[in-house]
C-alpha cells in the first residue's frame, strides 16, 4: 500500500531550527517533495530530493535515505511567517503513472515569538 | 502567485446539483492535475491530462469527470454533489508529464466548494 506519515503538529521558537520527519512506504520511489502550505491557501514548492543526502536551499534543507524511506525538512531562523503546513509528497513510479504524487497529510508548524 | 488560475474562488451549491471547477495552467505547462483536500484527508489526486489526453487517474469518484481544452484549460465536473464532496478542490501544472527531474507541480488558489 501507500503509505506517507508526518507528524501532525510541530512548535517552535522564532530563531530557533526545527526538523519535520517524513517516512514513507509506497509500491515506487521517484523522488520527494516537500511543499508549505499556509493556511487555505495553495501548496507552494520548497525541495525536492531523488538522491540520499541533503539538499540545502537557503534556511531550508531537505534530507532524503532512500533506504530508510524517510525523508526530513530542516527550517532555520524560524521566522513567524514559517507558520504553516509543511507536505512531504512522493513521487510514485508505477506503470503509466508516475508523475502521480502521494502526500503525506501534512505537519502544521506554529512559530511562538 | 504561480500563474495557475483557478475560478471560481468560492462556490456554494445544494446536495444533488452539478458544478464545473475551471483551471488555466502556467504558459508553457502541458500537464494539469486535480486534487481534493479536506480536513481530515490531506491532498488526494484526482486526475491529471497531458496535453489533451488523460494521463493517470487518482481516486476520483465515477461522479466527478475531467478534461482538458485544446488550449490547454481544464475543467474538473463534479455531478450528484453530496455533503462528503465540500472540500477545497486544486489544481497544479507542470512543463511535462512529472516523471523526470524535479518538473514540480504548481498549484492554483483553489475552490473552495461548499455543498449544503
């Protein structure tokens, strides 16, 4: 089966570094996506990792063990506008469809001042 | 802003009515998807064309149908509404088909569908 799971709440200081870990079972690995979502509002792009290691994009990096099927996003600085939902997705491999994304149901971060 | 359009913003409708969700993808994407996210389920995908031509088929309901226009918009059909259906309904573009690379999907702003 497919599986994504994330922890559903997370909080943090501002200033502060804060790690949300994402494990995942599903049936193909074409590479892991992490999108913020603020509330009702779209998905936004942040990361994207195929190969193990970590990818580093400013105050944010993304972390990828295809072996472990886990993945984490790691936020510093925190700002108060990082408060947000944070979506691990991955990208399945299977048959004609492997564009598909699978999300995880998402982890709500709150930055407290 | 993404440059995904998403119209309308808000609809309100009654159980058992047909409504029609309309997208127009960034310039230059050929890939449209549609997902559904409710409270308690996260994003789900539904459909996604690639230019023209349905390309994968995610857990839509045999009520719901899609398509995409020659010019690249796409409209998602939701028939026979039920309360279950109130949800906010997105869709995303890509350049290609997403299988290679990072050929990431943007989102739009969503509808917000509302079934009384």
């Amino acid at each position: 089966g497919q599986n994504i799971d994330q922890p559903t709440e997370m909080t943090a200081t501002e200033g502060a570094i804060v790690q949300i870990n994402c494990t995942y079972q599903t049936s193909g690995f074409n590479g892991l996506f992490w999108y913020q979502q603020h509330a009702g509002e779209a998905p936004t792009f942040l990361s994207y990792n195929v190969l193990d290691g970590l990818e580093e994009k400013g105050r944010f990096s993304s972390f990828l063990s295809r072996s472990k099927g886990y993945s984490y996003l790691l936020l510093k600085e925190l700002q108060m506008k990082d408060s947000a939902s944070y979506l691990c997705a991955v990208r399945d491999h299977y048959g004609g469809s492997q564009g598909n994304l699978i999300f995880g149901k998402g982890t709500k971060l709150s930055v407290k001042p | 802003d993404s440059g995904v359009t998403q119209t309308p913003k808000h609809l309100i409708t009654a159980t058992g009515q047909r409504v029609t969700l309309r997208c127009s993808p960034r310039s230059g994407d050929l890939s449209v998807y549609w997902y559904q996210q409710s409270l308690d389920q996260g994003l789900q995908f539904l459909i996604q064309y690639y230019n023209g031509e349905e390309r994968a088929k995610g857990n839509i309901l045999e009520r719901f149908s899609a398509q995409q226009f020659p010019d690249l918009h796409s409209e998602l059909n939701l028939s026979s509404l039920e309360l279950g259906d109130s949800a906010l309904y997105f869709c995303a573009s890509s350049v290609g088909v997403g299988e290679i690379g990072t050929d990431t999907q943007y989102f739009g702003p969503g509808t917000r569908l509302t079934v009384l």
